[in-house]
C-alpha cells in the first residue's frame, strides 16, 4: 500500500470537524469525537467476563426511533418521534431528566420502520438534525430553539429507497453538510449559522445502486492532498472537493439496488467500504494524475468474506473490526492492506442480527440487534469475548450505537434511553 501522493497534513487530525467539541468526556457527533467509532476514554472497565456492568438510570419519553445519542458538557442529545413530530432532545446525563424538547416537523414521518434515525451534529451553541422526512434544521444548544431549517424539497431530494433519510449531518468549521440526494445535490454545504447554500454537488451515474441518497453519513479526507468530503450515496462512493463540490472521484462496484448504508472508513489516501444486500467490501486508493483523481480498487471481497449490513465498521491500527453478513454482526477482524479475515467471519456471536459496533480502550463492544451487548478484545491474535450482557429493557430492533461518556455506557432503545457504569473502580 504504497503513498503515490503528497500528503499536506496528518488525517488523524484532519478527520475531525473543526468547531465540534473535542474533550475527552464529550461524544458530540455520530460515530464519536473523530467521526470513527472510537472512544477516546480510559480508565474503563469493560470485561464483563465475572459481571455485566451496574445500571445507573433507565428513562422514557425520548420517542420512536434508532437514533443514537451525542453527549456534550454533561447533556444528552438524541431525536425521536412524539406525538407532536419528529422531536429533538435534550436530557440530563446524571439522570436522563428533560431539559428541552423540540419538535422540528408538523407531523410525523411515515416511512418504512418508522422513527428518527439522526444523531445529533453538536457545537458550542448549535445542534444539528436530518428528519427522516428530509430536511435538516438547526436549533440552539441552550434553548432548543429552532435557528433555521431547510426543506430537502428544495433540492428535489430524494432517498435510494423508502426507509427514510437517516444522515447524521457533517460539521466542518463553519459550515454543515447533508445529502439530499437530488440530481443535481447530491451533497449540499450550508452555512451553519444561517443556512444559506454555499455549494451543491451533482449526483453521478453507473449501471450499479439507485439515484438518491444513501443512507450512509459524510466522513473528511485529504487523500493526495486534497480535503474532500466521502459518502457512500445510493449509486455508490463518491469523493467531493470541499471547496467547491465539484465531484473528484466515484466508485460503483460497492453500491446494492437496496440500501448502501455503513459510513465509509478514510484514512491516508484509502477508503474502505461496505454494503449488504448480497454485495461485500473494497479497498479503494485514491491516486492522482496530473490535476485529476482516481479510485484505484486495491482488491473486492465478495459478499461471502465480507459484507457489511449495518451497523458500522472500524478501523484500528492496521485492522477493520466489524460485523459481517447480510442481516448478521458475526464478529470479524480483517487486515486492512490485505482484505484478509484474520479471524471470525462466519462467527455467530452471542446475538443475532446486525451488530453496531463501538470502540473503547482495547475492547470493541457489539450491540446486536436482538439486544445483547458483547465486549471483545481488541487484536489481530484470535476473538477474545470479554463477557456480555442484555440490558434492562429490550424491543424491537436494537439498532442504536453504543456510546461511552466519563465512565458511562448510554444507551438508546426507542422510547427508552439507559445509563449503565462502566468506570474503572
């Protein structure tokens, strides 16, 4: 995996927004602090091996939906359907008690599984939402006043199928993107305090996928030194110049006729993807020629080593540990440079389902969908289960990411979000 281009900085501190919180016991955004599913808290204990972890809280009224949970300056962000729409929440994280509730659409949306799916984008004074009805709004962070909202009308949005928009929005220093999914916005960049369009970038074409958006959230890279905004979008994975939206680079080989779902991983001048629905994972390099870039495919997996449904994927150190097959989390941990499984692949696991999955320490915890919690060491060298545990209350599909916040476990099931200790005594 050789470098063929200049790099200008370093990603690890590229990927990062640069106005979203970064303290050590904030989780401000969708797949944590650096976007990657990776916590970057110590002291923790998460081998469950003699005992599953205390249960500090349990509460309700946080509405229908797999949304997961932002956790910024001791206050909990999450977005569900009420009586009154679809709602944005903000909570107490010592005991889960209201703080605000706002609800940001007239009615609520009806689509394939109902229910919010967007975790919250959070600055200093801002929260940012995508309704699953499309359209992305922003409230203040005191208040939970609505700042300002735009339909995705606007754009002739639209979705690559019918379970609703379930973008976590991107904030990039002053200005915050989402995915529309129209011909001719693709990906949108607005202003962040007032919402006005800076750019928009087009749709692109293949015989693979759907035309709209897919149901993936935007990471940042800088492959051959260019800052580029990647998503994986109903035709497939697209990088696009984050200075002006032009498009720089696609790839459709990854794309289903269905739903393309998990967050690309970005890292040096790679991207790692994945898709269920029968279709399996690649290794992309992002390579330069003159003024333009190339996605070069390194190698395909097939849906038979590699396929991931939902739930996610991480990347740590020079391995990718994530759940594979379509509606399955068999727990697998593949080498990055090779797209060889080092071990599980066809592992079941103690649950079944998709596993959303979430880094801490040298654990990766599975969340599967049928609710149980598995704590799994880290490392290439053989599947080491560390214990697991069903929480307090389960329904349905358990589809939320675990999320770790000053020695805490937070947990969101539909109306019900749980706190449970696993700070090391």
């Amino acid at each position: 995996m050789r470098n063929v281009c200049t790099r200008l900085i370093l990603l690890s501190s590229a990927l990062l927004p640069l106005s979203v919180s970064v303290n050590a016991d904030d989780w401000p955004q969708w797949r944590g602090p650096n976007r990657d599913g990776i916590s970057i808290e110590t002291n923790l204990d998460l081998d469950w091996t003699d005992a599953a972890p205390k249960l500090l809280w349990r509460t309700e009224g946080v509405g229908q939906g797999y949304s997961g949970v932002s956790v910024v300056d001791g206050i909990i962000y999450t977005t569900g359907n009420t009586s009154a729409g679809q709602s944005v929440m903000a909570r107490k994280a010592t005991d889960g008690s209201e703080v605000w509730t706002t609800a940001v659409t007239d009615t609520v949306p009806k689509h394939g599984y109902d229910g919010a799916r967007c975790t919250p984008s959070i600055t200093a004074e801002h929260v940012y939402v995508v309704t699953s009805n499309g359209q992305i709004t922003c409230l203040n962070k005191a208040d939970g006043k609505v700042t300002w909202s735009k339909d995705f009308k606007e754009w002739n949005g639209k979705m690559m199928s019918g379970w609703g928009f379930s973008e976590s929005p991107t904030v990039d220093g002053d200005i915050v993107l989402c995915t529309p999914g129209g011909d001719d916005a693709l990906v949108v960049a607005l202003d962040r305090f007032t919402g006005k369009e800076i750019w928009k970038s087009p749709s692109f074409k293949s015989d693979n996928g759907k035309d709209g958006a897919g149901y993936s959230s935007i990471a940042i890279g800088h492959a051959c030194g260019v800052k580029q905004y990647v998503t994986l979008s109903g035709r497939g994975v697209v990088g696009i110049d984050a200075s002006n939206g032009k498009t720089l680079w696609t790839y459709a080989s990854v794309a289903n006729k269905t739903a393309n779902i998990p967050t690309p991983i970005v890292f040096d001048d790679y991207v790692f993807c994945s898709s269920g629905y029968g279709t399996g994972s690649a290794l992309l390099h992002i390579t330069q020629d003159g003024k333009k870039l190339n996605a070069k495919e390194e190698y395909f997996l097939d849906a038979g080593t590699l396929q991931n449904h939902h739930g996610g994927m991480i990347k740590v150190g020079d391995y990718i540990y994530c759940g594979n097959g379509h509606n399955n989390g068999m727990p697998t941990c593949l080498k990055i440079d090779s797209g060889e499984v080092v071990w599980g692949g066809k592992l079941r696991g103690v649950g079944k389902g998709s596993a959303a999955v979430t880094v801490a320490g040298d654990h990766v915890l599975f969340r599967y969908e049928s609710g149980e919690i598995a704590s799994i060491k880290v490392t290439p060298e053989g599947y080491q289960p560390a214990g697991d545990f069903m929480p307090a209350f389960q329904e349905g599909k358990s589809w939320a990411h675990p999320v770790i916040v000053d020695g805490k476990l937070y947990l969101r099931e539909q109306n019900v979000l749980m706190c449970y200790d696993v700070a090391k005594n």
